[in-house]
C-alpha cells in the first residue's frame, strides 16, 4: 500500500475532496434554469477573480484551447504580432499565431529571467508606424518559474496601441491580477492550475479593445468564435455543450477561494514559494530564478546536484513517497526539476515535499545536515522556536 499520491507539478494539480464530489454527480441538463443559475455565478466570480470589467467566457477546452481562440479572435492573416517569450508557453503563443498565419516577431528574455519592460517600451517606439497590432505574453512562465511584471508591461503595451493579449494560466486564483486597471485586453486561464479542478475548462477574458478587433479578424474560427459565447452568455447560456459538471465543480472551487479570502489565497502562496526557495537554498541547492521579486509563487524551477540526474530525483520522490514534481521542458529537460505550488497546496505539502526531497538527495549520495530543508523553511514561516 502506499500513501495517495501527490502532484507537486504544476498542473494537473490536487482536487479538494469537496471539487470531486461534485463533478462526480449526474451531469446537469445545459439548458436548464439550474445551470443556466451556476453558469452565471461562476461567471461572476471569475471576474470578480481577475478584477474584470469586461467579458469573461468559460470554454470546454484546456488551456492552449483558450490560447488558440484568443488568437483566431483577435489576429488576421498577415497581421505583425510581438511575441514576448521568456519560456516554452512564451513560445505557444508564437506558434499559435503563426499557424494563423501572422507575422511573429519575438522579443526574448533569457530563461530564469523576466521581460524586460524597457526593452518591451523601446521596440514599441520603435513601431512608429503602428504596424504591431498584437502583443503576447505570459504572466507566470511556468517552464522557467519567472512571475513577469504584467502592469508594467501592459502599460507599455498600452502606450504603443497594440493589443495585450495574456496567457495567466498560472497565475489566475494565486497572484493578483487587474484585468480591467492593467488595461489587458485578452487573458487567458485553465481549469487545471490554481482553480483546483481536473483539466478540461478554460477561460478567456476579452475587453472592449478586444471585442473591435474580434469583429475584424479573419482568421478561420467556428468552435472558439468568441461571439457566439457572448451572445450565448447574454442569454444565460453556452453555445454548446460544455463540460456541465465542471462548471458545478468551478462553482464549488470558488466559493471555497472565496471563502478563505482571496488575499488570503495570494498570501498563501507567496509563503508557500518563500518556504520553498528557503528550503532549497538551504539543502545547498541552486534556484533556476536568482531574482526573488521575479520568482513565481505557482512553480519554483531547481538546479539539481551535479552528481544526480533528475531522472533519478524524480523517480526516488515517486517510488518512496509517491510525490510527483516535474523535469524542465525541452531544452531544460534534465537541467532543472520544477516543484509545482499553485491551488489546493498548503506550507504542510511545502514542509513535506522538502523532507521528502531532502530524504531523496540524501539516498543518492548527496550530503547536507539533516533537517535542514525544513529547518530553514519553517524559519522562513515564523515556525521555529523564538529565542526567549
Ligand atoms: C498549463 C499551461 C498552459 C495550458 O496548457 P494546457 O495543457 O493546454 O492546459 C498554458 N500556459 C501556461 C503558462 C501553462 O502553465
């Protein structure tokens, strides 16, 4: 027998007991008052979430589904996109858009770092002829652990007239975001990261801006045309079928948000990426993100010892304890292991996944003082015993 297992990824991420429970009724008819009352609730809070005045629509899709809708919604054939790429979802974007036939060009931060919100400003200005009409990017790059400053670099998005097209998948339920204050004009978000339920829903966020260039674009678009969930929305309803029982369990996800305090939430999770980054500088370790302030609160990236491959770390974390983390992606597979914290994670997972990772380290041969992972991050939470 062993202990049930636990996602310290960064999505898919645990389901609280009473998310599960729901999606685990009778499906709900989509075209009932009931669903019609729950669809409008979550709708609600999810604004409510991103500080959003403008549209919020709900998509049965997982994430790259709403990054594929704002894209076919927003970009025509042959229109200049900037891409802001610090990582492997910075990169989606460009993807994405190309395969719409845009004319990507990109605006690249080393891995671990942030976008630089001068460099964004200065390739603007260059734009002198307003030839840019679309600039992505992604608030917490979940490949590298680099939180971006998406104020500031709306703000420059803003002054030039582009439009801010955002991926928070990451960052939506564990970070403060002002959707509408910002001036962001299309965000995007899964079902699967901080919102704690299994994937399968997504979200886009559209403003005014936005909804002028919507109905520009030329782009191929029938399941994901943006328009048709408006309309369907105005009216309590979703053009299709959507995942019903998710839509129940968001409602009961976010009432539990809700409930603790939506600071409260924000705050939880900055202490869970401080114990954590403690914990692991203080084993010796290397963090892949050197800047604290651009140190993501959701997913914190980790050099391994030289001596271990993080092939073996990860197994060693799965067959002893049944914890998951994750290798890097692409060209940082094997290079760094990422600890996912975003959603239904508390300081207990932190404090158990150190001991845990510490136990793994020290089975490999790697030698620290024992202890001294969770030592340093309970020091970091106020938990150890103060000098009398
Ligand atoms: C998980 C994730 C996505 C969405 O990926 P899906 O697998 O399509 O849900 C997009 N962006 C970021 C930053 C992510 O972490």
């Amino acid at each position: 027998m062993q202990p049930k297992e636990f996602l310290m990824i960064p999505g898919p991420t645990p389901v609280p007991d009473t998310v599960l429970e729901t999606i685990a009724r009778d499906p709900l008819g989509h075209r009932t008052k009931e669903f019609s009352k729950v669809l409008m609730e979550v709708t609600t809070s999810l604004k409510q979430l991103a500080e959003c005045e403008g549209d919020l629509l709900t998509l049965t899709s997982s994430g790259t589904g709403a990054m594929e809708a704002a894209i076919a919604n927003t970009v025509s054939p042959g229109d200049k996109v900037l891409s802001c790429v610090c990582g492997v979802f910075g990169e989606r974007w460009v993807k994405i858009a190309q395969a719409f036939g845009a004319s990507v060009d990109k605006l690249t931060a080393e891995p671990g770092e942030q976008i630089s919100v001068d460099a964004l400003r200065d390739r603007l200005q260059q734009d002198k002829d307003k030839s840019i009409k679309v600039v992505t990017m992604t608030h917490n790059e979940t490949s590298t652990g680099v939180l971006n400053d998406l104020a500031q670099l709306a703000l420059a998005v803003r002054e030039h007239g582009a439009l801010c097209v955002v991926d928070a998948v990451t960052s939506y339920g564990a970070v403060p975001i002002a959707f509408t204050n910002w001036g962001v004009d299309v965000m995007v978000a899964g079902s699967q990261k901080a919102l704690m339920l299994p994937p399968g829903l997504a979200v886009v966020m559209m403003s005014d801006r936005a909804w002028d260039a919507q109905s520009r674009s030329k782009s191929p678009k029938f399941y994901f045309d943006l328009a048709k969930y408006r309309k369907s929305l105005s009216e309590e309803t979703t053009p299709f079928t959507p995942n019903v029982s998710y839509v129940v369990g968001l409602k009961a996800s976010l009432d539990m948000l809700k409930q603790e305090g939506y600071r409260a939430v924000y705050a939880r999770h900055d202490r869970m990426k401080r114990a954590l980054r403690a914990g692991v500088t203080g084993m010796g370790l290397k963090l892949f993100v050197k800047d604290e302030a651009a140190a993501s609160p959701t997913i914190t990236s980790i050099l391994p010892p030289s001596s271990i491959s993080v092939d073996n770390l990860r197994r060693s974390m799965k067959e002893r304890f049944n914890i998951r983390i994750a290798d890097g992606q692409d060209a940082l597979k094997g290079k760094i292991f990422r600890i996912g914290h975003m959603g239904y994670v508390f300081e207990r997972d932190i404090l158990m996944t150190l001991a845990a990772l510490e136990a793994s380290l020290t089975e490999l041969g790697y030698k620290c003082p024992a202890g001294i992972g969770v030592g340093s991050a309970l020091a970091v939470l106020s938990l150890t015993a103060q000098p009398t």
